[in-house]
C-alpha cells in the first residue's frame, strides 16, 4: 500500500470530515435529547445526581442538593430531578443534607459553564431545564468530544504509516466506541477518555518533536484529570510517570506538577463540599470508634449518657435509634441532626462509633431487598468475568475492534521503537490491573456500571485501546483478506454503538436481546 503523498489522498481532509460527521451527529441528538417523560433532558440518575449539584451551586451556592429532590414537572407526581446516586450526611449547618454522591470536582467545573450562560441567557437550568440544560450539554460535551477525537487520531497518524491504517483507525476513533453514545448525556467517562488522549497524543508527540515543559504540564494536568474522572486510572496516571522516568526523565516535573494541581483541586472540592477528604462514595462503612458499652442493646438513657460523657450530646437531648441497612447496626439519631452506629459485638458488649455510611439513609435504594437488575450484583466472578468481557455487558462482544487489541499487545515483541513497545506494555499492564479491580469488587459493586450501554468503567481506555490495535491495522492493510476482516469488525462495532444513541442510560442490547430469548430474567 502506497503511503498518502504517493496516492495523493488528501488525509487530513479525510480526519476533518469523520470528525464533522461525528461532532455533527452529537450534536443532533444533543439538540433533541430529552428525558421519557418529556420535561428534562436528564437521561437517568446518574446524570441528574451530577445536574443537581451544578443548579445548586450556581443558584443556591451550596453543594446540597435538597431543594431539588422534590421539584415538580409536568406531571405533578413526577420528581423530574429525583435521582438514587445521592449521599446523606451532616452539612456545615449542622443539619443532614442530601449530596450528590459524584465527585465534586467535575460538576464545579461545569457549574462555572452554567454560571456563563445563566448570566447570558438570564435564565435558571431549574426553571428552564430542557432549553438551557442542552445548552450546558453542548458547551461541554461537544468540546470534550473533539479534543478526545483530535488527540488521538494525531497520536495514531504518528505511529501508522498505511493510509488504509490511518483511514480505518480514524473511523474507529470517531464511530466505532461507545463514546458517542455518552456524549449525549452528563458522565464522566467522556472527560476521562479525551484526557487519556492528551496523554497519549503529547508522549507520542515527543517521541517526534523536541516538547518542551508547558506540553509535560498539560499532559500532568490530563493525567491527573483523568483519575480524578476515573478513580481507578490512578494506576494508568502512575504509570505514566514511570514511563516518562524510563524515557524522558526531564519531563517527569512538570508531569508531576500537573498531576499535583488536579490532585489539590480533587481533595479541595471535595473538602468544601462534604468536610471530608474522600470522595462521597467511599463513605460506606462503619466510622470512628467513640466509646464501649458494657451492654448488648443498652437503653436510650444509657446512650444519652455515653454521648454525654463524650460532650456529643446533652441531658435535654432527644435520643432516637432505629434500624440500619447493616444488621447488626442500629442507627442513632440526636436531637434530629446527629447520626451514630451502635455496633453490637457477639461477646455481650456494643460500640458507638461516628456515623460513616453516607449511603444509608430512610429510603436509600442501596439496601438489600430495594436494589434491582444488575444492580443487585453478579454473585458469581467467574460469570462476572465472562459478561464482561464476551457477555451482555461484554468489552470484546460490543465493541469487536477490541478483539484486535491483544494482537496488539504481542506488538511488545514487534521491531517498533522502544518507546512504543514500553507504551504498549504500560497500557496492557493497567489494563489487567483495573480489570482485576473490578473483578475483586464485593458483590454489590459487580454490577457492570449498572444500567449502561457497555461497561463503561473501562471506556476511558478508549484511545489507548485504539493505540493498541494500530499494529495490527497496520499488518492487515496489507492483505485482502485482513481488511475486509477490519471492516467487518468496524461495521460490527459501529452497528453496536449507533443502537445506543438514544443514550448511554440503557441495558446493551445484548443484554436485552438474551431477556427477549428468555436467557435472563426480566
């Protein structure tokens, strides 16, 4: 296969127009995107726990998000804002509040868009949802989608030198993940995967181009950014840093700058926002010790007391307990505004300890018996493996361009540069790493991201992924045979997304198609 300047293809014409026609298609569904009820533009929980936090610190300036759990739409017994991805716990003022359980740091940057277009619109999101909302979700959906696009079809033109490579890699970046699909609605695996992209696209780069400090912070500031959106991407942000220390060692402090800022933005928010340094959905456990009781299920007078001694509580304090989703704690209430846990211990004596489990609160969904579907968790890791990968939630079986992605990572042995082969080697390294965090989850977290399109706590990997299969689209330019295999893998991929474009809020519809054959229960 002749290289572009032989065959005179206009290559970056062709990256401009998939990237148009991908922008283009965001867009439209953007324009159009509203709720099933027809009064928000708001796809699921997930997304309104994020669109609530946004309106409530540019309307209210606070994190808590009360006001808007009981908002009426259209229908009058319909909470258009409503949303399970909530947290309860003591405020500033003392008394409980609801919080989304997202991460703060993401919604705040957004909030500042809607502060721009309240104040250039003069219009609230609360009472204008469906207009202003897309809005919103064009300004920063649309922008994030094209840095994820043009980063990484950049980083794959370097390292490809077939135009069939270049043309197909190109059409796999713009329509053959599930990102589109998730670029209609608020989440923050888009942000994710296109700043793994600038990672990618200025390593790359400087394997090419003297780059000079300003790039190396960029890249830190997306490193970082992209664990902060990912948790678990924390181990890819790592890596990064080692790998500048194997290759470009005078690179590693404005890296490590940058990481540095994100990472003092992630833990600031998150302290305004909860008084804690943990993000909201770490909060699910029992907190710190306080006191030992002699008895098993001591008195109210006896608790009064305890919290008494401890200057927790006071003698004309109302002391109410109650149950817990945990069985073996009872919940306690003073005074209306303070929660603590009295765990009762199997040798006769109980402990009171500070109320930690943000999650449990009257009505939660996260308690057993109110959890459905998939978020009840797969029992199973075996069969939890299998799904995600090759089954209804699979990685492989929705998206088969990643099939070429282990052929890929044999490019370890390959005669490409050294550099390349240690990028190759540190993306498949985290991969294996959070697919064993998954894996290792408890029960109630292997859930598959819940109700999605794909797997999406793996979606972020997109640009690296596709990094990964250059090789081996490069190797089947060359044969007949192989790039119509690539098509069909592409075509396969491609079909698969353009079912989800509803939005991402939805069960794959693989998962679908098996509950219609009667393989799974409704």
């Amino acid at each position: 296969m002749k290289d572009a300047s032989e065959k005179g293809i206009p290559i970056a014409g062709v990256y401009t127009l998939l990237i148009v026609i991908a922008l283009s298609v965001v867009s439209g569904r953007i324009a159009t995107v509203i709720s099933r009820e027809g009064d928000t533009p708001f796809l699921s929980a997930n997304d309104r726990s994020r669109w609530c936090t946004i309106a409530a610190l540019v309307e209210n300036g606070t994190y808590q998000i009360d006001p808007f759990l009981e908002r009426r739409g259209i229908k009058q017994n319909r909470r258009p804002w409503a949303t399970i991805d909530l947290v309860r716990h003591r405020g500033r003022d003392g008394q409980l509040h609801y919080y989304s359980s997202k991460p703060p740091l993401l919604p705040t940057i957004y909030a500042g868009v809607y502060w721009c277009v309240s104040r250039t619109m003069g219009m609230w999101l609360s009472d204008h949802p469906i207009y202003v909302g897309r809005v919103i979700l064009w300004l920063v959906n649309v922008p994030t989608l094209l840095v994820f696009l043009l980063c990484t079809i950049l980083a794959l033109d370097r390292v490809t030198h077939s135009v069939w490579a270049k043309c197909f890699l190109a059409a796999s970046v713009c329509f053959g993940t599930m990102l589109l699909p998730f670029s209609v609605a608020l989440n923050n695996h888009l942000p994710a995967a296109a700043s793994a992209a600038v990672v990618l696209f200025i390593f790359v780069r400087s394997l090419q181009v003297p780059t000079g400090h300003r790039w190396w912070l960029l890249a830190g500031l997306a490193g970082g950014f992209t664990a902060a959106n990912e948790l678990p991407a924390l181990s890819m942000t790592v890596f990064w840093g080692g790998l500048l220390l194997l290759v470009q060692r005078r690179a590693l402090p404005a890296y490590s700058a940058g990481v540095l800022v994100v990472a003092a933005a992630f833990f600031a928010t998150n302290w305004i926002a909860h008084q804690s340094l943990r993000p909201p959905y770490t909060h699910r456990g029992d907190g710190a010790l306080i006191t030992t009781l002699d008895q098993a299920e001591p008195t109210d007078d006896q608790l009064r007391s305890a919290l008494v001694a401890e200057d927790l509580a006071s003698e004309q304090s109302q002391i109410e307990t109650g149950p817990s989703r945990d069985p073996r704690r009872t919940r306690v209430v003073v005074d209306g505004k303070q929660q603590f846990g009295l765990i009762r211990n199997a040798d006769g004596v109980s402990q009171l300890r500070h109320w930690d489990d943000w999650y449990d609160y009257p009505s939660s969904y996260w308690v057993d018996g109110k959890r459905r579907g998939v978020d009840v968790g797969e029992p199973s890791r075996l069969v939890y493996f299998a799904n995600m990968t090759v089954g209804h939630y699979g990685i492989f079986s929705l998206t088969p361009i990643w099939l070429l992605m282990p052929i890929g990572f044999l490019g370890l042995l390959s005669s490409r540069s050294t550099e390349l082969r240690l990028l190759l080697a540190v993306i498949a390294l985290a991969t294996v790493v959070c697919a064993v965090f998954y894996l290792l989850r408890p029960e109630i977290d292997r859930n598959y991201g819940g109700v999605s399109v794909c797997f999406r706590w793996m979606l972020w990997f997109a640009p690296l992924w596709l990094f990964a299969i250059a090789g081996p689209a490069e190797w089947l330019s060359d044969r007949p045979w192989g790039r119509w295999l690539a098509y069909v893998l592409l075509a396969a991929s491609v079909t698969s997304m353009s079912i989800s474009l509803d939005g991402p809020w939805q069960s794959p519809w693989l998962y679908r198609f098996w509950q219609y054959l009667g393989w799974l229960a409704p």
